[in-house]
C-alpha cells in the first residue's frame, strides 16, 4: 500500500474512532449499552475497509494509527506499545542511559515539546516549547507512541540523535543534530533583589531541590527578605509528591492538591504545618515551560490566596500514569487519574492560569541563512518583563500593577507564540 493510501486509510480510521469515543462519552449517562454500539459500529467499519476498499489496506497499520489517535485525543501523555515496544520500555528504564534532555507531549499527531531542560544538550540547540518533532534518526514521529519516542531519544554517552523540527519560524523542517549527554538538573538559585525582595530560581525539582528551596529562603530571610518571588519558569521535571512538598514551604494549611480517577478514589494532600518556613508575601512566575510538579504548586499557593501568580499560562501536566498490560504483551500507559487544584481543576487539562497574565518577551536567537536558530550561541540579552512585573505585584500589589505595557516593537524581542505557525501533513510520494 502505497503511503497517500496508507495515509488516507489511517487518518480516516483515527477520525471514525475519535467520533465513536466522543458518542460513547456522551452517550454513557445515558445508557451503558451506547458504548458497545459504538464499538460494533466501528468494527462493522474496519470490515468494509478491508473487504471493499479498492486496495487491500495493511490492517495493522490502520488499527495502531487509530489507536494511537484515539489515546491522543483523551491524553497527550499516553501510549499504546506493542509487545516489542513494551519490552525495549521496561529494559530502559532500568538503565542509566544519556538523553538529550526534552520533557515531551503528543500534539498534533506529532511529538511535542514540553520544555527543554535548562543547560540540557536540547537547550543549548535552541529547543523550546513550541516545537514539534517531526522524525527521530529518520523515522517519522507522526502516530509514534509517545514512550517510544522517549526510547530513541536515550542512548549511550557522546553518539548523536538527528532530529527534524517543526518550528513556527520555519514551514520546512530544521534538520538538527545533537550529541546525547548525561542529563544534569540546574540547582536551586537564589538573590536578594532591591526593595528587600528576595528571588529563589528553581528550574527543576529533581533531587534535593525541593530542600534547597527551604534552605534558601530561610537564607533570604536571614538577609533581610521581606518578599518573596518564586521563579518557576522552564521547570518542567519533577514529580507531583515533590511539587505538593514546595507548596507546603508556603502554607500552613489548607488543601493542596487532591487526586481522583474512574477507579481512584478521591485522595486530599493537605499543608503540614511543621514543613511551613515562609510566611512572606510572595509572587510566582511561570511559563509555557512549567509543568508537572511546578504547576500543583502554583495552583496550590494561587488557589489558597497565598501568593499570586504573574505570566503565561502552563503547559498542564499532572496526573498518575500507570502500564496497562494486554493479553499479547502489549500494553497501554495511561493516565488513571489526575491531580486537581484545591479549586477543582484539572491541571492536566487546564494548565495553571496565572492571576496577573503577562506575555513572556523572549529575545530571538541568532540564526543562520536559512532562519535556523545557532546551535549555543546565547540570545542577545533583554529585559525580563514577568520578573519586572513579578517585582511590580510583590511590592506595590496586584491592583496598582495591573496594568501591562504592550513589548516595544522595535526592541528586537518577539513573542513566542503557543503554537507552530504551520504544521504541515505527512509528505506524499
């Protein structure tokens, strides 16, 4: 078959079952029996493709491409494995393996970029939360389990990952390649900033960060702090437990977080008063770039009224995921159930919104003839307005700060936006 008909086959099997799950969605409180009739009327489908279509369709293909849609459609975070892909998953987690340091997502059938991890490989090739990875070593991304491509992207110390990128600055994609490192997670930074503000910068929760955020602002305090800014843009790694123990640096009481799943039951995380260090009025900063653990916090400390939250909206990411194992030993990894704000939100499906938006003002890299960004050649610096407006809410208040300038249009600094510009179809023959 052909890859225009393979195409064809697979996207309008992905698109029937992506109806067929939003009718047995719908159809649920209504009457359990719909789900099955969706089902039937699937599978009476996939027999009229493979017995009257004009060729004979690689059935296998249609049905891995419609899975993988379907899983997409519900969570970007989830994959379908074969048997194969399972057992190549369970071996490499066990091993320590070099990385090139991205947090990724599906999007657009495509494999997506969370965030880069700051001082990464991936970081320093100018990767960034509004790419998307067309092919790994080649092989296209597009239908690709999202587990797997996490395979690819692990390997021995020194040996090289070819990437091609979508990105918004480019309709074509950007060859890139990019050597595999051993994957360093940025520290705990901290400043004491004029008008007695202090600045603790966490870019990771990995590891002891989460104590050394407690160590610093103790040490702040010391210094004379009497305010408080948080900085967690670019913090995409960390897991929920490490992000419900930031939140806790700041409260006293209080919900945190909760969990709850079809079969989860409803779990509170509440706010342990002797892990309590900071009773400073305080702000924090996110991005498109914040994620997971960084996000239950910043709902945590906005919902509680405990501290506001200044910049752009985060990518939404926090859930418990688990491997479901099938009889032929594959398997599906899926999210069971999701971490809410103490609000009721879903942060997986929201993201966290800030209570002062401010789009982030990055400065454009240097680019090569062709409009690609060079590879560790550092951006022409610029000022940072989300801490400028960050400092703004701590001292004066949300009130006398809310009022945003628009970026300078002849300041050299861009916007960058959500999403690609242009995220083209997969090429045919």
């Amino acid at each position: 078959m052909n890859s225009r008909l393979k195409f064809w086959v697979v996207s309008s099997s992905t698109c029937l079952v992506l109806l067929l799950l939003l009718g047995a969605v719908r159809g649920r409180s209504a009457n359990p029996e719909d789900t099955y009739r969706h089902l039937a009327v699937y599978t009476e489908v996939l027999q009229h493709i493979k017995a009257d279509y004009v060729e004979e369709p690689d059935m296998k293909g249609v049905t891995v491409g419609a899975l993988n849609g379907m899983l997409e459609s519900i969570d970007p975070y989830a994959s379908y494995l074969n048997a194969d892909q399972y057992k190549q998953y369970t071996k490499s987690k066990d091993q320590r393996k070099a990385d090139i340091g991205l947090v990724l997502s599906k999007k657009f059938g495509y494999i997506g970029i969370v965030d880069a991890i700051p001082g990464s490989p991936a970081a320093k090739a100018g990767l960034s939360t509004t790419d998307v990875i067309e092919t790994i070593n080649g092989v296209a991304t597009r239908d690709m389990p999202l587990a797997f491509a996490e395979i690819l992207l692990r390997g021995e110390p020194g040996t090289n990952v070819e990437l091609g990128v979508l990105r918004y600055r480019n309709p074509e994609p950007t060859k890139l390649t990019i050597a595999r490192a051993p994957i360093k997670y940025p520290l705990v930074m901290s400043k004491m900033l004029p008008d007695q503000v202090g600045l603790v910068q966490v870019q990771s929760l990995e590891g002891a960060n989460v104590k050394d955020v407690s160590a610093k602002v103790q040490e702040l305090q010391k210094q004379g702090a009497q305010r408080l800014v948080l900085d967690e843009r670019h913090c995409a790694t960390g897991s929920p437990e490490q992000g419900i123990a930031l939140a806790n640096l700041f409260l006293d009481k209080g919900l945190i977080t909760y969990t709850q799943g079809q079969k989860v039951q409803r779990e509170d995380f509440k706010a342990n008063p002797a892990e309590d260090v900071s009773h400073l009025p305080m702000v924090v900063i996110t991005n498109r770039g914040t994620a997971n653990g960084c996000e239950i916090a910043s709902a945590a400390l906005l919902d509680n009224k405990r501290a506001e939250v200044v910049g752009d909206r985060t990518y939404g990411d926090a859930s418990i995921r688990k491997p479901i194992t099938m009889d032929d030993g594959s398997a599906v990894i899926l999210s069971v159930a999701k971490y809410y704000s103490p609000n009721g939100k879903a942060i997986q499906d929201t993201g966290v919104t800030p209570s002062v938006p401010v789009l982030e003002v990055e400065a454009a890299p240097e680019t090569d003839e062709e409009n690609n960004p060079q590879v560790e050649t550092p951006a022409k610096p610029t000022e940072d307005n989300l801490l400028k407006k960050a400092i703004e809410v701590v001292t004066k208040g949300r009130k006398d700060a809310a009022q945003t300038a628009a970026p300078d249009r002849n300041s050299g600094q861009e916007r960058i936006p959500d999403t690609p510009l242009h995220v083209p179809p997969p090429k045919q023959p």
